[in-house]
C-alpha cells in the first residue's frame, strides 16, 4: 500500500502526516475536507484479512455502542487499496509515551497527581470496557492518547484475543495461561504503566528472554524508585505474577487509588504468596526439593485465602 502526504481517500480526507506506525497498522493525520478544518486520525491496517476485518469491526462498533468519553472515538471505516482503514477522533495531547519522551520538568508533586488522574480516568473506563465482556490485551503509553490532557484509551486492534506487548504482558501470557477474557491482564498492563510513568520510563525496557521474565515474578523495581511508597504499592499490587492476587477489577484498583493504600488483608496474603513463591525457587536452584515443595503449599495456601477474601468482599 502506498501513502503519501496530499492524497485525497475516501472523496474528502487529505492526507497530512504520520502519526505513527506499529505492528498492526500506520496512522496519518487527515483533514476532513467536507467538514473544513476538521482533523481525523486515520489508521491503515497492515494485513488484508476480509474475515478478521468484518470482525474486528464487530468489536468497534461494539466499543463505539458504550460511547465512553475515555475510548477514542470511533467514526467510520472505508477501503483503501483492499486494506482497511479506520476513521478516528485525533487527539490532539498527543499518546502518553511521548509525553514521557518529552522529559518537561515537571514539578514531583504536580506529576504524582497528574498520574494518579490518569489511572483514575483509565480505570473507569476499562471498568465500563470489562463489565461488557472487552479485555483491551495492549494497555500501554503508546495506545493512551490525550485529549485535553484526560488519557483515552485506543488501539483495540486486539481486543479478546491473547497478543499484547511483551514487556507489558503478565508471565502467565508469556507462558500461554493468559486467558482471552480475563480483565486482570489490562490491570497487568495497567500497572507496568503505573510504575512506567512514575519512572519516567519502563522498568524493565533494557530485558529480554529469561532476564526479563525474571524481574516480572520478582517484580523487580528501578533504582531510587521509592516515593510515593503507597502508589508504589498499588502497582506492585497490579503487576502481581498471581492473577488472583492482582486487584480483581479496574474498579478494585480505582478504590485503592482514591483510598492511597491496598487493602490490607489482602495485601498480605499477596506479599506472604510471593515470599515463598520466591522461597521455592531459590530451594530448587539449590536441589532441596522437599524446602521447595513446602514452600509451593504455603504459596497456595495463600492464594486461597485471597481468593476467599476476594469471594467475600
């Protein structure tokens, strides 16, 4: 497919530049020349696929149907060379990860509270977005745009399917456990982008292979990454290895973000579960199969109890 600034598709968008391209498809800025000054953002799907397109469009007409103020806009479809192209509000703040590649100095307070707004704003929707049965699958700054400096949710090109971004993506995805409709996995993604965003870059951006997959279960934090202790505690909670010891719902999450703490009864259990997850490893690293075998049944017990306290809230 070829792109060029100054075409004119579908009888009234000009196109004006790239916004950006990723692994399922190119975005341009586009004016709309029926309505004047109006600009759209549209998005050209890299692979042509009749079966997976109607499908897909199933899903953003579905997504479009909640009109949420915290999913990007969803306005048409057309076809552009047999490949499909999406029509989009623009959102003008531009995605979360170049914010962050802006490095402004910002005051520390000033952006504490700017994030927890945002995680506010991104919980409620993948509230609203879960209790329909939508699991987003690729949460991250790149797909959370800004309008108006309220963080948006788009790119649901993979929505209820298993794919995602590797380093944003639970260790039971990467081994395959990830299930289609489990909602934990957005809050997964959720807090790597919490503790992304407190970073001022990715935890973990330089891993890959085993050594990443490392820091996921240990849930290994950056250097001088301390303050505020309580939102650090809140992403740690998220980005938990054990789905049922990761907050349940966005809206769980949310409840803490506003409360400036986790619960502490299951907190932890959480923190009792991970200890001797990690017991148990370093035993096997050691050959003592009977240390690590004790270890796996605390571990268990553990995360029993924090489903029962989790059933019973």
């Amino acid at each position: 497919m070829t792109l060029a600034a100054g075409q004119h598709l579908d009888h009234k968008y000009w196109l004006l530049h790239t916004l950006g391209q990723g692994a399922f498809g190119e975005v341009w800025l586009a004016r709309d020349t029926v309505l004047g000054n109006h600009h759209v953002a549209i998005k050209f799907l890299t692979a042509a696929n009749p079966d997976k397109d109607k499908e897909f469009l199933v899903e953003m007409r579905a997504l479009a149907g909640l009109n949420l103020p915290g999913i990007v806009t969803f306005h048409h479809h057309f076809r552009h060379q047999k490949q499909l192209a999406l029509v989009m509000e623009h959102c003008a703040g531009g995605s979360l990860a170049q914010r962050l590649r802006d490095k402004q100095p910002v005051d520390a307070q000033v952006w504490v509270n700017q994030v927890v707004q945002w995680m506010l704003q991104l919980c409620d929707t993948l509230a609203a977005v879960h209790a329909r049965g939508l699991v987003h699958h690729d949460i991250k700054p790149p797909n959370i745009l800004l309008r108006d400096d309220m963080a948006v949710i788009a790119d649901f090109g993979i929505v209820n399917t298993t794919g995602g971004t590797v380093i944003y993506s639970s260790p039971g995805k990467g081994l395959g456990l990830a299930r289609r409709d489990d909602a934990r996995e957005d809050i997964y993604a959720l807090g790597v982008t919490l503790l992304e965003l407190l970073n001022r870059g990715h935890p973990w951006v330089k891993l890959t292979g085993d050594v990443l997959e490392a820091a996921k279960r240990q849930r290994t934090l950056p250097a001088g990454l301390d303050e505020p202790t309580w939102l650090i505690e809140i992403a740690l909670r998220a980005i938990h290895p054990e789905p049922a010891l990761r907050f349940q719902s966005a809206a769980d999450m949310a409840s803490a973000l506003r409360a400036r703490c986790v619960p502490v009864s299951v907190d932890r259990n959480a923190m009792k579960a991970h200890r001797a997850v990690l017991a148990g490893e370093q035993a096997l690293k050691r050959g003592n199969w009977r240390k690590a075998e004790s270890a796996a049944v605390v571990a268990l017990i553990r995360v029993f109890a924090a489903i029962v306290l989790c059933l019973n809230r």
